[in-house]
C-alpha cells in the first residue's frame, strides 16, 4: 500500500509557503500530471495541494483485479472514469468512492487549502467538509447554460455507458437540443487527440452549434483538436471550474 506523501501531493516551489492554498482532489489518484500544465497558469499566485480518493489502493500485481472489482460500478450504473498515478484509467462506481472522497478532502484540508475542488464531473450526494468545497459539475453545467442560452449543444464523455446519463442531466439543464459523443480522454497518447476530433465532429455535423468536453481529464490540446476538426465554440470543463476554484480562494483571502 503507498503511504508516501512524496506523490500524493506535490510542493509548489516556485510559490510561498504561506500563498492560499487551493485543494485538487481527484477521484483517481494523485498528483494528476496531466493537469497542472492547465491549471497553474489559471492559479497565479495559488499553491497546489493535490490528494486522491484511491491514493491508498493497489493497481498492481495481485491486487489489481480485486481492486478493481471493488470500486466498479454496480450492475446499471453509469460509470464514472478517472486517472491513475501511471496514466492508466480506472472504472468507478459511487457507493465505493465517497468515504474515499471524505477522506482526501480531510487530507487536503490538513494541508491547509482554503478551498477545495473535486475534479469530477459526475454527480455526487453531500460530502463532508470543513472549508468550502467546490463540485466540478455544477460549476460547468451552470456556466456554460449560461453561455449557450437555447443553441443546441454536443457533449463529449470518456465512456459510451456514461452517454445515456449524460445526456438526461444536461437536458434537464439546457433548453435547446442535447447530444453526446464519446472519447477516452485517458486512451492511447498517440490515439486520444483524433478519438477527441472525430467526437466533436460528429457532433457539429448533427448540429451542434457549441461542444463541451465534460471531463476534467480533457486537456487544452483536446480542445484545439476538437475546435479545429469541429469549428465549432469548446468550452472545457477543467478549465471552467479551475477558474472558478481560483475565485473561491481569492475570495478567501
């Protein structure tokens, strides 16, 4: 079992120790590599206290199947995806992942965030917290109705079993048309950009006029590709909601 806190968080060393702290929990493990290129330019100012809700389990030898079956979703469940410390993805159910979810926001409070955000897009009940606690999901949903007012909207998701219930909570949401398309942000390095593209072309073809990659591990780049092959506006989930973090903890003082 890891225990070292050598990656379940990462030291800002370009930043005062006493800069406010902003908590990143994922619902993978930590550190998430592939997000701080994206976030620190939208944090100036702001130290980074990452933790993950499967920090503690095992993804190797032996004990990955069980653990794995352990976290899976249950038989009708929507799945959530999130990334592994190796850059790997992992399938999760809800039931298996909150009290990991508590228990990372308790270690990113004791780090001393200010705030914390849950990299998630999925939708969770209540969880416990002491500072201010931030969910992705209506942080993105919110911001981009406000932005697309009754246009018809495509969004793309990691997994074609999420699309079904993707598409119900954002309909229930906007006004205008809804439809989903689904590309692995966390597949194959040398596959994932044109997995990203032919979503959002398929999209803009059946007539979307804006495209929201609704994961937080879809990256800038994700979005250029997907702008280029689509021309059509992408709004990007991490992005809209690191932003919005970034508020809370200035606010914070």
């Amino acid at each position: 079992m890891h225990t070292g806190d050598d990656t379940t968080r990462t030291a800002d060393l370009d930043r005062p120790a006493d800069a406010p702290a902003l908590g990143l929990v994922t619902i993978g493990q930590a550190p998430r590599a592939d997000l701080r290129p994206d976030a620190e330019p939208l944090l100036p100012g702001v130290r980074l206290v990452e933790h993950g809700a499967l920090d503690a389990d095992r993804f190797d030898g032996d004990a990955e199947a069980a653990t794995r079956r352990l976290l899976a979703p249950e038989d009708g469940e929507a799945p959530l995806v999130s990334r592994l410390r190796d850059g790997r993805s992992v399938l999760l159910g809800h039931g298996a992942l909150v009290p990991r979810i508590e228990d990372a926001i308790g270690r990113a409070e004791r780090d001393g965030a200010a705030a914390t955000l849950l990299l998630c897009t999925g939708h969770f009940p209540a969880v416990r917290a002491r500072r201010p606690l931030l969910f992705a999901e209506p942080l993105v949903q919110r911001a981009v109705a406000a932005t697309v007012g009754t246009d018809p909207v495509g969004i793309v998701c990691p997994h074609p079993d999420q699309a079904e219930d993707i598409s119900r909570r954002w309909a229930e949401l906007l006004p205008g048309r809804v439809q989903t398309a689904a590309a692995d942000p966390y597949g194959p390095a040398e596959r994932v950009l044109d997995d990203v593209a032919a979503a959002a072309r398929i999209l803009a073809d059946r007539g979307s006029s804006w495209l929201v990659l609704d994961c937080i591990g879809y990256t800038e780049r994700m979005r250029t590709a997907a702008l280029r092959a689509a021309g059509r506006p992408v709004l990007l989930a991490r992005a809209i909601a690191v932003r919005m973090a970034a508020e809370v903890v200035a606010a914070s003082g």
